[in-house]
C-alpha cells in the first residue's frame, strides 16, 4: 500500500543539537521522529518511528562518546516503535509521571519536570480522561528548542491556508493556549511534519491566537484531503 514502504526515510529538522526523520515519507500522516543531544552529551530519542537505516542516523549523530540515554513517549495514545528502539539499544523508555504506559513492555522511567540530565524542561500540554488525551512537552531554555508531539503540527491537514503551524484539528476549537503561550522558542519540533526552524516563536502565536478563526478554513482542508 502506498505510504507504508519503510525501506527509507526522509530526514529532517538537522541543527547542531538534534535531527529528526519522517519513515514512510509517503503517508499522509508524516509521522516525525526526532533525536536531540542533551546537557549530558547523550542521545534523547523522541516518538520514534523505526525504519532500516535509522540506526546508523543514530550512530552518526553527536560525537564519538555520545550514547543513547532513552526513548521518550510523549502522548499516551500510542508508544510508535519506543520498545523496538529502546530494546535495541538497551534502554528505558522515559514516560511523564502522570502519564499512562499501557502499552510499553520495557524498562519505564518516569518523569516530571525535567527529561533526566538532558536540560529539558518537561511540562504539561494535556492531562484529561474524556477523551483521553496525556501530552507531555519539553522545552530547552539555553538552546531555545521547544518539543511538541502533537498538539500543533506543519502538516496540511493542521494548517489552515497561509498557516505554517496549526492547531490538531480536534484541539482547534479549544486550544490549549495556557500550555503553549509559556515559551518563545527558536525552533519548534512537532511529531506530525517539518519543524520550524526560523520565527518559531511568531508561527506558534499566530497558531494559538487564530486557532478558532481559521477554523472552518482548516477543518474544509481537512476534509478535502480525507475524501481525495
């Protein structure tokens, strides 16, 4: 089926402190994976997505001491490849405190305000039962990196026209506006397409504070991309 080839990935959002890679390129979903460097020396796996290759990305990054510390989930729903990576590497999966891990078989480490010795301030985007919804974001106050698995995202079907960052369709209507006004970071790295590299701070006011106007703009996107 078109979309579901992993025999290569598409990388992405490569700075000096991180990389990120998009596996199965062609689906619609854009799933983006990310590995990040942190005040430790050490490799920071986010909501990975595996593919062939990946590994040596991995291996390539940072410098020749640097190792893996862990693969992070950072929303409840799903773990993506998180076990697949972690057992590879020997690793534990770090998921947030308040935060469900259902699912992962692995060693679990939990955290809350801050991802290890990484430097990352971990904080919560959502924290709600009905619907479920546990989102965990981390930022990197001396780098300026501001980490965000779902809530907002680059690809189409977030992005009303003319918006380079967009609102999750099913979060438009409420946004949560609290969570994401904290920071102004210098890049922005979603789970769901490219990050934002430039004007990071300026594209994610702009997602907030017209999440409701254009929203029947972004919601008939949406729709238009589902039925084609």
């Amino acid at each position: 089926m078109k979309g579901r080839d992993a025999s290569t990935y598409r990388e992405v959002d490569r700075w000096s402190e991180g990389v990120g890679w998009i596996a199965y390129p062609d689906e619609m979903m854009q799933r983006t994976s990310h590995a990040v460097i942190g005040d430790d020396g050490n490799l920071w796996v986010i909501d990975p997505v595996d593919a062939p290759g990946v590994d040596e990305l991995l291996a390539t990054f940072g410098s020749a001491n640097t190792e893996i510390a862990g693969v992070v989930v950072g929303l409840d729903r799903h773990t993506r490849d998180a076990a697949a990576l972690a057992f590879r590497h020997d690793v534990p999966i770090y998921v947030p405190t308040w935060s469900v891990a259902d699912e992962v078989d692995n060693s679990v480490e939990r955290f809350r305000d801050e991802l290890g010795d990484s430097g990352y301030e971990a904080f919560e985007i959502l924290n709600r039962g009905l619907p479920p919804w546990q989102e965990v974001g981390l930022f990197h106050r001396e780098n300026g990196t501001l980490i965000i698995p779902e809530a907002v995202g680059t690809v189409s079907y977030f992005c009303a026209p003319g918006e380079r960052l967009g609102i999750h369709p099913m979060l438009r209507p409420f946004p949560p506006r609290q969570a994401l006004s904290r920071f102004e970071p210098k890049r922005i790295l979603v789970g769901h397409g490219t990050g934002i590299m430039s004007n990071a701070a300026r594209s994610l006011a702009a997602a907030v504070d017209n999440s409701r106007s254009n929203l029947p703009s972004a919601y008939s996107r949406a729709f238009k991309q589902l039925i084609s």
